[in-house]
C-alpha cells in the first residue's frame, strides 16, 4: 500500500487523512531503519501459551510481543489485546500444523477498521475501541477512541492471503494420537532466551570450550613446563588453544546477556567452526549451515555437532555413541565394532519418552531387554530378562548429559553384558506401552 509525507504548512486544512499518513510515514521509518540495523528484524520477544488450554485442545496466549515482517509491533503487554483463543481442529491425516499469528493487511481503498459488534466480508487491520484516557498532567481524563491490532491465531491450512504472519507455536502427534507441543520447533526470535533451548545448547557448547581450554594448556604446560617458549611440534597445539580461548570470552557475553539476538550467536559459532576446521580432515567449509531465521534449530543442532566433532580432533573424546537404527516391533539394533569398545569404563542408555520422568524411571528398567541379538530375540519370547540396567548414583563426567533424558548403567558383570561384547553387536527391545521413546548408547572410555 502507498502512503504520502504530508506538507505541513500555514492555512492547510487539518483531517484524518494527514495524522494517518504522518502515523504510516513514521512506522516506514522505524521499520526502515530496523532492516537497516538487523536484516532478521522481526520475530518474538515474549511469548507464552496456556499450557492448560492446549491440554484441552484450546489455543490460549497468556503473554506476545513481536514484530511481524512488515515491521507491525503486537505488544500484548502494553498496548494490544491478545487474540482470541480459539479451539485447534486439524485433518485426520495431519501429523503436525504450524500456528501463526496473523494481522490483516492494510487495504488502500480504506475500511481498515472494525469495530464492535461487525462482521466484515474481509478481514480488517485494526479494531476501533473507546477508552477513557488519563491526562499525563492535570486535565481530567478524556474518552478516545484507539486502535489496536486485530490478531488472530490461523492454522497452517487456514487462508492466510490477506494476512501477514509470523509462526508461533507447531503441534505434532503423539504415540496415543493426541496433539502436543512439539519442543523441536523454535519460533523467529530475536532475544536469544525466547527460543527453547538455544540458551541450553549455548551453555553446553560454553562448557565444553571451557574444559577443553583447561586439557589443552595442561597439555601445553606438560610440555612446556611453566614456560612460555614452544618448539614447531607444539604449533598446532597452541593454534588449536588459541581457537579455543578466542571463542569462549563471546560466547560467555552472549550467555549473560540473553537479550542478544540469535544471529549474535549464529555468527560466534559459523566463526568458531570455520577456525577449527582448520585442524579437520573431515570438515569442510561450505557445509557449515547457513543461518534460516524463520527456522533456526537445525541449524544450531549442526553447528554444535560440527564444533563437538572438530574439537575431539585434538583431544579424543572419552565417550562413544554406539548408533541405534529404530527396527521393527519395538526393537532398536546397534553395533559394538569399534576397537576401543575394549577399554570400555561403563555402557549407558540415555532414554527419553512423552511420559512423566518419575513413571518413566519406574517402568523403564523393568520393560526393557537389551544384549546381544540373540539373546533379545530369547527374552522377548520368555519374558525373561537381559543385561540388568540400574539407576546410577552419579554419572560419568565425561558423559554429555541432557536434562530431561534418564540415563541407566549397563551391568558389565553380567554374562549377557559379556555375550553382548563377544557378538559385537546388540538389540534392545522397549514395548510401545512406552510412547515415543529415544535411545542413545554411550561407552564410557577408560581414561
């Protein structure tokens, strides 16, 4: 839609028309210069659903700010209305719908306002409404009429042409059917603590620079012994640190500073894996992924994974994942190949599932049967049991921990641990009574 500066100037004959020009001239401006500072300027700032509203199948926001793609601001808190709540109904045959928050594009032809009580053909940018308004000094309070944005929440296969949109919130299925927050999905942010999970995954990647810094200049003083001159064969060493020790002061700042924005982040990380590339075989740079802000996670997930792989080229890491390929008839298959399974110091199944922790720890130990194939296949039609698994009472400092994962020992003494190893090779069966279970394999290396 077009829109004029007015000229403002003696003996001009005041209307609405001028106020709503100089309101759209000012807004041009504000979101002109937000391009200008941050390419990724829109997205959410606040953001929170009544958890026991989407329970009930009701889509409910308890609080919203954002700034959508076209530079309108929904300040909830301040000066809009939240949507209206609304009941989610999707087709049978969807797994997953995106939810969005729409505003009504502005029509040019006028009649972008709707007041109470109307139903228009089309939707309408802004709804009229009377407040009585303080005086900010010492006048009595006056009745205006105010606009505020007419948002909705609209379902990925609902029309959305006459809107624009920014996506809030997607719901998948369950094992039961039922439609639950999907945690994998971060909506466009633009502080780094409104997207779940990125500060965690910025406070894993800090720790773990931090500890490996630690190892490599032990390294480097074992060397060295306390001084600071090295030979040619420690350069690469000393390179490696410096990668290291350079990358950690930003990304501490981005930590204790979470009104950062994400792309803050996006930038630390590509960099950092750029520089460590350097000591890797395996890497190369034009795979370091790209920063997709209306769709960030997989992006971050990669960059962590490029920068926990890189940094194990120098300093090895004590722990191996032993891959599980999900099977048929709830069974997961792995293999106990690699050479230095031998010097294992403790098997550990990481264990994750839509079901509350405490029924999960109950359960979990009892239902699941993991060994050697064969041995599975046995127990599962005797209703026998496998390698025993117990809760440990303090896990492995090595061992990447993940906050809602449950994590059970493998008993090494036990003759099915044994024929597990000596077939190189294991199943584990875990019943669908458990929904959407995730299980990971760690080996815990002798230092």
């Amino acid at each position: 839609m077009r829109f004029f500066r007015p000229m403002w100037m003696e003996g001009a004959l005041l209307s609405p028309q001028h106020f709503q020009q100089q309101s759209l001239w000012f807004s041009h401006l504000a979101a002109s210069f937000g391009r200008l500072a941050q390419p990724y300027f829109w997205g959410c700032w606040e953001l929170e659903w009544d958890e026991a509203a989407l329970s009930l199948g009701k889509l409910k926001l308890q609080r919203l700010r954002l700034i959508l793609p076209d530079g309108a601001v929904a300040d909830c808190a301040e000066a809009d209305r939240l949507p209206s709540a609304r009941d989610f109904a999707a087709p049978a045959e969807a797994q997953s719908v995106l939810v969005f928050l729409g505003l009504p594009l502005w029509e040019a032809g006028g009649g972008n306002c709707e007041r109470d009580g109307e139903t228009p053909a089309r939707p309408r940018r802004q709804r009229c409404e009377y407040l009585e308004v303080e005086d900010l000094y010492e006048g009595p309070p006056a009745e205006l009429a105010v606009e505020r944005g007419n948002f909705r929440l609209l379902l990925e296969f609902e029309e959305r042409a006459d809107y624009v949109c920014c996506p809030l919130l997607r719901l998948s299925r369950n094992g039961q059917g039922q439609w639950v927050r999907d945690p994998s999905f971060w909506p466009p942010a633009l502080r780094l603590d409104t997207a779940p999970g990125l500060m965690d995954l910025l406070e894993r990647i800090e720790e773990m620079l931090l500890a490996r810094s630690r190892q490599l200049s032990e390294r480097r003083r074992e060397r060295g012994h306390g001084l600071v001159d090295f030979s040619v064969s420690d350069a690469g060493l000393f390179w490696f640190l410096h990668c290291v020790n350079s990358a950690w002061p930003v990304l501490a700042h981005l930590r204790q500073t979470p009104a950062s924005h994400p792309e803050a982040l996006y930038r630390a990380l590509a960099q950092l894996c750029g520089m460590l590339s350097t000591f890797s075989l395996q890497q190369d740079l034009a795979d370091i992924p790209a920063y997709r802000h209306e769709d960030a996670r997989p992006g971050f997930l990669l960059l962590e994974d490029w920068i926990r792989g890189c940094l194990d080229t120098v300093i090895p890491s004590q722990v191996v994942l032993v891959s599980l390929a999900r099977g048929e008839s709830s069974m997961w298959h792995g293999q106990l190949a690699d050479a230095r399974l031998g010097e294992q110091g403790g098997f550990y199944l990481s264990v994750r599932a839509d079901m509350p922790p405490a029924q999960l720890l109950e359960r979990f130990p009892a239902v699941c049967k993991i060994g050697a194939p064969e041995d599975v296949e046995t127990v599962v039609s005797t209703a026998s049991g496998g390698v025993p698994l117990s809760v440990p009472t303090r896990l492995p400092a090595a061992l990447p921990v993940r906050m809602e994962n449950l994590y059970f020992a493998l008993d090494a003494g036990h003759p099915a641990f044994q024929r597990m190893l000596a077939a190189q090779a294991c199943s584990c069966y875990v019943p669908a009574s458990l929904p959407g279970v995730v299980l990971e394999l760690f080996v815990v290396l002798k230092s």
